[in-house]
C-alpha cells in the first residue's frame, strides 16, 4: 500500500492507496468505492483497551496489537462502531511499542503526540 498522512492541527488524515489488490482496502474500494474507510483513535495502552472492549462484549478484529505504519494498531469489527470500522493506535513509546519491535526515544514517553 501506498500510505500518506496529512496533518490538520493536532490530527493526521491518512489517505491510502492499495498497491494489490487482495488487501482489505482494495477489497472495500472495489466493492464501495472511493470513500471514507475508517476511524483511528490514539489510546494510551493499546492491550489493556482492548482487554476492556473485549470484557464490554465489543467485537474486535485484532484481540491482540500487530504492527502499523505508524506503531501498534488493533481494529474493531464495524458491528460494534455503527457500520464503522475502528482503528486503535498506541500512543508513541507505550507498553506494545518494544514487545513489537518498535524503536523507543526518550522523547516518545515526555510527549506522546510526537
């Protein structure tokens, strides 16, 4: 995939575009075409959020953080974001980042936003 982000105050809008066409972004824009795809929603500790949405009974794609573009990531089933698709990303330098392999700064734990 081809990923760009855009940023706008303190959010970043991510535009992709898939470079094959068996991912689930080219899966969604061949069968709805161009459009929005999902939400993104930066939590402090991406494991223990989802822990807590599992325990509320929310359906989760990922029960476990994987790697993103921009650090570790987990997505809730649309069934459970009102025909949304949710996307949970963990703040830079939290507990996933280096049990998946991610590079961890000192400035990443003083200011999560960078």
């Amino acid at each position: 995939m081809t990923i760009a982000f855009l940023t706008a105050g303190e959010s970043k809008i991510e535009l992709v575009q898939p470079t094959d066409e068996s991912t689930g972004v080219a899966r969604f824009l061949a069968s709805r075409g161009e459009g929005f795809h999902h939400v993104c929603l930066q939590v402090a500790d991406i494991g223990a959020e989802l822990e807590r949405l599992s325990a509320a009974g929310v359906q989760l794609i990922d029960a476990a953080p994987r790697r993103g573009a921009e650090g570790p990531v987990a997505f809730i089933h649309p069934s459970s974001g009102h025909g949304v698709l949710v996307e949970l990303i963990e703040a830079p330098g939290g507990p996933a980042w280096a049990a998946l392999g991610y590079p961890i700064s000192a400035s990443d734990k003083e200011d999560p936003r960078r």
